[in-house]
C-alpha cells in the first residue's frame, strides 16, 4: 500500500486478505492481481517490480484439506 500506492489505488479489491490475492495452482503459489482499468505503461513496470518483490518470497501453506480456516505466512528469504 504504501510503497506502490498507485497500485493499490486502482486494485479492484484493496480490503482482500493474502488468502484472496492469490492461490495454488500445482502446488505453486499464484498471485492473482485485479485492476480498476487498463493499467498505462509505466504502471505495469511497477507491477512487474512488484511481482518480482513477492515472488522472491515463500509462501507457505498450513493447514489440512477440509480445515475451515487457513493460515498463511510470508518467508523472507
């Protein structure tokens, strides 16, 4: 929010959890980003930084299947 403030500014769900950002797609974590309108030019780039901030994180599943609630974490790395 703060560091991308542009972004966040025109994310279609800026009240979301992690657990809603994304999800597990084959076992790997997928970051599932919306926007309110077509971003310019110079606002993908801060996406593609973005994603590549996140990506260099782990994103660790706990939990069981059928457990009603999850839990997640972020590992810096």
């Amino acid at each position: 929010m703060v560091k991308y403030s542009r972004l966040y500014s025109i994310d279609v769900d800026r009240g979301c959890s992690l657990v809603q950002a994304g999800s597990w797609n084959n076992g790997r974590w997928e970051w599932k980003l919306g926007w309110r309108r077509i971003l310019f030019m110079w606002e993908e780039n801060e996406v593609a930084q973005l994603l590549f901030l996140v990506d260099n994180k782990k994103v660790v599943e706990e939990g069981e299947s059928g457990v009603e609630s999850w839990s997640w974490r972020v590992i810096f790395l």
